[in-house]
C-alpha cells in the first residue's frame, strides 16, 4: 500500500517485530507500537511529558529536529545514548521512516 511503510521493533527481550505502518493517520511512533501492543507505555499519551516511550534509532533516517522539551525529558530519562535515543512520541509517522528500526529503552526501575 502506498500509505503504509514498515518499522522493525525490537523489544525488550531482543525480539524482532516488523510493523505496517500507516502514513496517513497523523499518527506517531509511540501509537503504532502501541497499536501492536508492544510494551509501550506512552503515559503522557505523547505529550513529551515522560520517558516511558523512549527507544533507540538503530537506522540511518532524517528524524524531525528534537524539541527542547524532548531534550528536557530525555536529561531525566534513564539509559539514554546521546546519539540515539528519541522519545516514540516525538516522531511523526511519514513516508520519509520507510525501513525505520529502533529498539526499545530498558524501562526504568
């Protein structure tokens, strides 16, 4: 389908999961994981107000710049990577993510 691209997910326990993701839906990383009940908490519901949809970009894409509000999260945030880590809700859903892969971030303890 031509508004639908896919995103490899591999969570917490180093499973693979690859999702169909639609591009016409306004949604965000954090409501596909979701929608596939990967264990994506999104407690904010993508406000950039929590951590809990943190993870790792494992592939080579633009990304939207980061808001200081995701940086501001992201410095209270546990097990973060300078390089890598985003917060799921922070990152639209467009045809540009085509073969997007992340890993989930270890929930904080």
């Amino acid at each position: 389908m031509e508004n639908t691209i896919t995103i490899t997910v591999i969570d917490r326990e180093e499973k693979e999961h690859t999702l169909e993701a639609p591009t016409d839906m306004n949604m965000n990383l954090m409501e596909v994981c979701k929608s596939y009940e990967l264990p994506v908490k999104g407690t904010c519901g993508g406000m950039a107000l929590c951590s809990t949809c943190h993870c790792y970009i494992q592939s080579d894409h633009d990304l939207p710049e980061m808001s200081e509000d995701e940086e501001d999260m992201l410095d209270q945030a546990f097990f973060v990577d300078d390089e890598t880590s985003r917060l799921g809700c922070q990152i639209p859903i467009t045809q540009e993510l085509d073969g997007l892969v992340i890993v989930l971030a270890p929930e904080a303890e």
